[in-house]
C-alpha cells in the first residue's frame, strides 16, 4: 500500500485523492504528525484545492488529539469560516487547547460578522445566546450581561431573559430585580400563598413522623453498642493439671529437625576422604594384593613340602646302609 501510495502522486500531480492515501496509510502506521505536515505542504502548493486537504488535516490532529493543529487548519478556510458549526468546532478546539481568550475572540469575531449580515438574524442570536454563556462560564459576567442585554432587547427571548437575570444577579441585583419582574408568571402559582402553605400541617413534621424516627434513632444507637462476649471456660486435654501444669511445650515442635536450634549434624569420617579413584581402582588393587600372597603362600608351601620330602629319601638311603654294616659284622 505504501508503494503504490508513493507511486500515484507522480500518476495524478493536480489530484487531492493520492494526498489523501498517502496520508491515510501514514495515519495507519501511527504517523499522525508526517500525514498532517503531507496534507499542509499539498495545501500550499494547491490552494484551489486546499478545502479538502485542510479538512483532512483537521481530522488528522483531532484523532491524534493534536487539537490546536486542528483549530489551525479550519481557521485557514475561510469560505466556512462564520458557519455556526465551524465556529462551534473551533471554540471547542481551542478551549480544549488551553487558549480560551481565542475562543472568546472567535465567537466575537463570528458575532460581528452576522451582525454585519443582511439575512443572519437567527444566526446571530444563536451564536450571541452562546456566546454569552460561554463568557459566563469562564468568569466574564459582566460581558455575558451585556450580551444577554443585546439579545433580549432584539429578541424578546424568555430564555435569554432568563439567563439575563441569572448573569445580573452577580453583576447588579437591582437590575436582576427588575429584569425578574418581566418575567411571565408560571401557570398554576397565581392563587397560591405561600404563608398558608407554610402553616398547614402537612408542611411541618407530623406526630407519626415524630414517632418514626424516634424509632429510627432507638435501632440506631441498639446497633452502635456492642454485644457482651460470653466467658467460656477452656477445654483442657485429658489428664492436664491447670493447677500444675509442668514445664512448657517446646516451641520448636512443630518445626523440621534440621530448622530445630537443638539440632546437630552428623559428623562425617574423615578415614573416608582419604580413598581416591573410583571405587573399582580400589578393588582390583585389592585382588592384585590377594591373589600375590596366596601365590607366595603356595610357592612356600611348594618349597617346605618338596624339602620334606628330600629328607625322606635321604633318611630311606641311609637306613639300608647301616643294617647291612650291623649283618656284615
């Protein structure tokens, strides 16, 4: 979308419509202050066709609540610049941009030029009866006054009459006074009097009344005081002494041995870290050792038995020897 947005303006130069894609896919990317610098820089190259790209622009800046770039552009067209509604627009604009002192100046700028008009009466009054509260609103009574003044005076308005004597009211009460007199009366108050109707009984406080909520203060204060706590004796294991009660439990009881301040580790053989290798190093060893002596074992038992037997045979060659002496004498 980007591409081909970029790629139209060259297609359409005298055109508004690849301003505005281009600036809609800006505003799609969250780039509200490029498309609104985009829509100024057409605006000042077209001027012929700057409505459309500043109306955009004021659209832009609302959304990305950019309100005083919002009042800016509306302020630039000037064909719709004195319609109620643009002038309603940037009033608010501009108040919710902290400048109220050029609100007030649009409004009365907008209030002169209908003046001025031949065929904008009706439109002058509205915007004067606005006007007026907007002045009232942000504490210049004595300008809403006069406005109100006007309009009354031009239009015979009984809600402009109204707010007259509302605004006078804090600005000379001698004039509120007299401007409230003008007032029609309400229908249905004319044979009222407002002393009788202060004395009949059903405008002060009846004995029922009186009753009801003498009750109401009775459960009032019955739920402010606190209930008493029964005192219960406690429920003692079998075979336990209150009287006696012996030693205390440990504290640490509930707690795992090794968290016990008690508790002691083993200690550890020492004779045990003195083995190196792997323990099958150590048996082979051990085998090797084993199997040597027994080899030497046999070996001398090989050697005693062989001896033994040497001896023998010598002892049986010498007996013979002798007997034949012994026969021979």
């Amino acid at each position: 979308a980007r591409e081909l947005a970029a790629a139209l303006p060259s297609m359409f130069p005298d055109s508004v419509m690849p301003a505005l894609l281009e600036a809609s896919v800006l505003v799609r990317e969250n780039k509200a202050g490029q498309a609104e610098e985009l829509l100024k820089q057409f605006a000042e190259r077209h001027t012929d066709k700057a409505k459309t790209a500043l109306l955009a622009r004021a659209q832009v800046a609302v959304a990305a609540g950019h309100h005083a770039i919002a009042a800016e552009s509306l302020a630039q067209i000037t064909d719709i610049q004195h319609l109620p509604a643009t002038v309603a627009t940037l009033v608010c604009l501009r108040e919710r941009a902290g400048d109220v002192e050029s609100a007030a100046a649009t409004l009365d700028s907008a209030l002169q030029w209908w003046s001025n008009s031949m065929d904008g009466e009706s439109r002058r009054d509205v915007i004067m009866q606005e006007a007026a509260a907007f002045k009232l609103k942000h504490g210049k009574a004595e300008e809403a006054a006069r406005l109100f003044e006007d309009l009354v005076k031009n239009s015979q308005s009984i809600t402009a009459l109204v707010g007259l004597v509302t605004t006078m009211a804090r600005v000379d009460v001698n004039k509120a006074e007299m401007y409230e007199k003008r007032l029609p009366p309400l229908p249905g108050l004319k044979d009222i009097n407002v002393k009788s109707l202060e004395q009949t009984p059903g405008a002060g406080q009846t004995k029922h009344v009186d009753m009801y909520m003498e009750g109401v203060e009775e459960e009032a204060k019955g739920k402010s005081k606190t209930k008493k706590k029964r005192k219960r004796k406690p429920k003692y294991p079998k075979g336990f002494d209150p009287a006696n009660p012996g030693p205390p439990p440990d504290p640490e009881r509930w707690l795992p041995k090794r968290e016990r301040s008690s508790y002691r580790p083993r200690r550890k053989d020492k004779r045990a870290a003195q083995i190196r290798g792997s323990q099958g190093a150590v048996a082979r060893e051990k085998l090797a050792d084993a199997s040597t002596s027994t080899s030497t074992s046999s070996k001398s038992a090989q050697a005693s038995g062989t001896s033994k037997v040497a001896a023998n045979t010598e002892q049986s060659k010498s007996k013979p020897s002798k007997s034949r002496k012994k026969s021979r004498n």
